[in-house]
C-alpha cells in the first residue's frame, strides 16, 4: 500500500520530469513578468500630435499654440486652413487632435468677452483623447490666467493681489492610489495576478490532460490506481507548494523592479493569497480531468485570457459588464482574487474589507475540489472498464 508521502514524491517526480510543465510554470511566469508590463512603462502618452486651425492669426493666437506645444502632453505637427483639412489629419491617423483658435479671438479678449477654444480628438483611445484635452486645457488656461493677472495689474492692483485674485481657490491634486497617474501602478498589479491564474491552471491541466492521454492508450499508472482524495491532495500540494515561488518573485521582486506600491500586510497578503492558490490548483486539475490531450488545455486557457482581462472590472467598469457575463467571471479564481488584492495591496483596504472576495475563493475551492474528486474517480473507473474490455 504507497503511503501519502509517497505518493507525494511520485506526484513531485511526475512534474519535475515533464518539460513542458515546467516551462509553463517557471519559465512563462519568468518570461510573461517582463512581456507584459513592456506597453506600460511609459505610463502615460506624450507628445500627442495635434493641428491648428487658426483663424485669428494674432500674435496672442499665436502665443497660444506656443503655450500649447510646449505641454509635454501635445505637439503641435501642422497649421491648416480649415477644420475641414483638420479632420482629414484626423481620419488619416497624421494626428490625434485639433485645437481650434476662433476668429476675433484677440478681440474678444481685449474687449473682456468671452471666448470658446474648440478641441478635438481621437475618442477611439480614452486615454490619448484625455491627454490632449488636458494638455490644451492647460496651455488655454495658463494664457486666461496671463491675461486676467495684466487686467488687474492695469486696474491698479498690486502684484501678489493681482496673482491671487485671477482664481479665488488653489487646487492641490494628491494621487492616492496610482500616484504616478500612469499604467504601470493602475495595470500591472491586476495583470500579474491574471498571469498567475493562467500559469497555475495550464499547469496543472496539462498534467491530468497528459496522464489521461496515457490511459487512452492502454498504459497504466499509479494515478488509476491510488484513492481518489489522497491522490488529489497530493497533486494540490504539490502543484501549489511548487506555486509558491512564482507568487513570492511577482508579489516581491517584480513589484519592486517596477516601483508599484505595496500597502499590505505579508501574512495578510499570504492569507488571502492561499485560497486563490489552492481555488486555482483545484480548476486546473478539473480541467485536467476533463481532456484526453495534453495540447488542449493550454489552448482553452489561452483562449480565455482576454475576456478574464476585461470582465476582471480594472479595464472596463463592472458597471457597463453585462450582469449574465459578470455572473459567469465570479466562477474563474482570477475576478475576486484581482478585486481582492488589488484592495488589499494597491490600497490599503483593511483585511475585513476584502472578506467577501476571500470567502468567495474559498467557495470556489470547495467547489472545485468537489469536481475534481468526482472527475478523478471518474477517469479512474474509465480506465478501469477500459482495461477489462482489454483482458477480455
């Protein structure tokens, strides 16, 4: 009779020697750190290209596209004739924005009127339309304010007065989750999580899938043999004590080589930590069980990335998510284990705040567990019929 620790050397000699499990749980998770933060680390765009259509003509106008190109959120590539050539500038992709300076826009200002700058931009990427807004938003105010200190200054008010009294109320803006207001701290947290549940659930498949890609052949292993709990509490042990090494570089060195802030608690981060482990490991083996190809798991898994990415709510608002999409996202270990650790770790949420998403893992484990006794058991009663069809 193998005793359990036996079984868990076996389990440990099982996936020490398949390459393409270890490759997938050590080398994808080295490989994938440095891949995906890649489009992120220059944090916000820069240097959008923007064109002018100004129908001023002005030295002020003229000073305004000055102030405006010198944002480091704008570049000013071309001065057109009319908003009509803009948009062709536009819907060719020559640039992401139109700054539109009115005609009599001196006048009006010398006059005390009021004046309207249009903008314009490319919709179609949120954050690159923001930026051009906000950099021309700035240039047209940095020049309102200008104008507004030299009208008081002429009515006979002093400097500081003057300097003061263009804007009664000063605006101080703390970032207080993503305080370089860029990708990295806003995206690569929750991608890493993701990276983490992709990794762990192809390995783990990839070893069922491949033992019963064995058993369809008529080979016979310890895995049709064993009791069903103690061999699945094995496998988990295994797998998610190996797992332990690619969470500590991710949540360790990987934070700190991208300077993304840590908030939590180490043993409240490894508490939470520890049901999406053992909730991830135990769908993986339910995949397992569930191919006769070790190919295929890595496919279906790969497959389901990108809607994991968006139906996560750190991408897109949970709030425009489809509820029937939503629902079916809480069943993937990686939706309250993001929303948990980002929390928890990003921040600062105390422990008891993120209690939902933790107990929802470890429904998920018992959930999971449940399936993977039963779809074990029944792989071991298929190879078992498989063999007497053979004897006899």
């Amino acid at each position: 009779m193998m005793g359990f620790w036996d079984l868990v050397r076996l389990e440990l000699r099982t996936l020490l020697a398949d390459r393409a499990i270890m490759l997938t749980l050590f080398g994808g998770v080295f490989f994938y750190s440095f891949l995906y933060p890649q489009p992120y680390l220059h944090q916000l765009p820069r240097e959008e290209a923007v064109v002018v259509v100004n129908d001023d003509g002005s030295q002020l106008s003229r000073q305004l596209e000055f102030m405006a190109d010198a944002t480091p959120q704008v570049k000013l590539v071309a001065r057109v004739g009319s908003l009509e050539e803009a948009r062709q500038w536009l819907f060719t992709g020559k640039a992401s924005g139109i700054l539109h300076i009115p005609r009599h826009f001196y006048r009006d200002l010398m006059l005390g009127k009021s004046v309207t700058l249009s903008y314009a931009g490319d919709a179609s990427y949120f954050l690159v339309y923001g930026t051009i807004a906000e950099g021309l938003a700035q240039a047209g105010g940095t020049l309102a304010a200008g104008i507004k200190v030299a009208r008081l200054l002429s009515q006979g008010e002093a400097l500081p007065q003057a300097a003061m009294g263009w804007n009664a109320v000063g605006l101080n803006v703390l970032p207080v989750f993503n305080p370089s207001m860029g990708y990295v701290n806003y995206v690569v947290p929750a991608v890493f999580v993701l990276i983490l549940h992709q990794v762990l659930l192809m390995g783990a498949s990839i070893l069922g899938a491949t033992q019963n890609q064995r058993s369809a052949r008529g080979e016979s292993g310890y895995w049709q043999k064993v009791p069903v709990l103690p061999l699945l509490l094995a496998r988990t042990l295994v797998l998610g004590g190996l797992f332990v090494l690619p969470v500590s570089y991710f949540f360790g060195f990987c934070l700190d080589y991208y300077g993304i802030a840590r908030t939590a608690d180490p043993t409240e981060l490894w508490l939470f930590i520890l049901p999406f482990l053992l909730a991830t490991t135990l769908l993986g083996i339910v995949l397992g069980a569930l191919f006769t190809r070790r190919d295929l798991p890595t496919q279906v898994v790969l497959v389901s990335s990108l809607p994991l990415v968006f139906l996560a709510g750190f991408i897109w608002p949970l709030e425009l998510i489809p509820t029937q999409l939503n629902w079916l996202a809480q069943w993937a270990p990686s939706t309250p284990a993001i929303e948990g650790l980002l929390r928890l770790n990003q921040m600062g949420a105390d422990f008891t705040q993120v209690a939902p998403y933790w107990w929802q893992l470890w429904g998920l484990t018992l959930l999971n567990g449940l399936l993977a006794c039963w779809l074990l058991a029944w792989r071991q009663r298929q190879a078992a019929e498989t063999k007497m069809k053979t004897v006899s």
